[in-house]
C-alpha cells in the first residue's frame, strides 16, 4: 500500500491522464492497476493495456454503452445490469475509485467469493464500517465516496475529482 500522500498525488496524475483520453472521447473500460506501471524513482504512471477501449466521434456515443467489458472486481454497478446502457466516462472515474482504495489499503472495497455476492456487495455501495475506510482522512473517505457512488447521477466527475484533490492536499 502506498502512503497517503502518494496515493493522492498518484491518483491526481490518474485523472489528469483520464481527463485527456474522455475529453479526445476515449474511454478506457479497464482501469486497475495492473494496467497501470507505476515507476517509483521518477513517480511516473504509465497507462497500458487499451483492448477494451472505445473511441466515439463524439461524447453521446460513450455515454450509451451496452457491452459489458473490462475485469469484474472495478465494474461499476450499472456495469453490472446488462439491460441498462452505462457511461463509459462514469464507469472510468468508478474504476479509479477502486484503483484508489487498492493503492491505500491493499484491499479492494468489493469483494465476495462469487458473482451474486460480488454484485450484491457493489450495488450496496461503500461499506463506511469498514476496517480500512474507518481508519482513513475524512477528505480520502470523501473521495472514495464519491468515486464509488453507486448513483451514476451523483458520482463525482473527473473534473470535479481533481479540484477537490487540489483543494484537500495530503502531506
């Protein structure tokens, strides 16, 4: 696990990377961290691994998307219905959300034995008892939360994540 404050300041270049690739209308669909190389001498992300990326001509197209793609431990919950079209932007920043807890705590927010348990656990929504998130800064528990907002309408946008990452520095 990664200390706070290089988690936070991973997770900003995280999304200034995400910011580039959804304002060009690329969304990744597979965001973890093994898709991510990580250099610890120069702090550098590199991203890899774009098999179940989608580029669309314009916005509308990636926030329709119906395929169910990418690993099964980061899809969102609206990932998760195959009769519901998602936002390829909303399940990148819900990823990230994910890559976060995993850089902070070793651990991932949402993991059952199987698939039902697994889908129950996501659309549940973040666990705030538990061990790891009730030992976190209020400003990261913050973060996660509206990273891994199980409302599509009210999770947080990238940009929205970088200012407020900007504004709750972690030293």
């Amino acid at each position: 696990a990664f200390a706070v404050s290089e988690a936070w300041s991973l997770c900003l270049k995280l999304l200034h990377t995400l910011r580039h690739l959804h304002h060009i209308h690329i969304v990744h669909r597979d965001i973890k961290p093994e898709n991510l190389l990580y250099c610890p001498r120069t702090h550098t992300l590199k991203w890899i691994d774009f098999g179940y990326a989608k580029h669309g001509e314009t916005s509308n197209l990636l926030k329709r998307l119906s395929t169910r793609v990418g690993t099964f431990w980061y899809q969102a919950p609206e990932m998760l219905n195959t009769y519901i079209s998602y936002s390829g932007y909303a399940v990148d920043v819900w990823a990230v959300g994910i890559t976060l807890h995993f850089m902070l705590f070793h651990s991932l927010p949402f993991m059952e034995p199987n698939e039902w348990l697994q889908r129950l656990s996501v659309i549940g929504g973040i666990n705030p008892f538990d061990q790891a998130i009730r030992t976190c800064d209020t400003s990261v528990l913050k973060l996660l939360q509206g990273a891994l907002e199980t409302d599509v309408q009210k999770r947080w946008g990238v940009n929205y994540m970088i200012e407020y990452i900007g504004e709750h520095p972690q030293n």
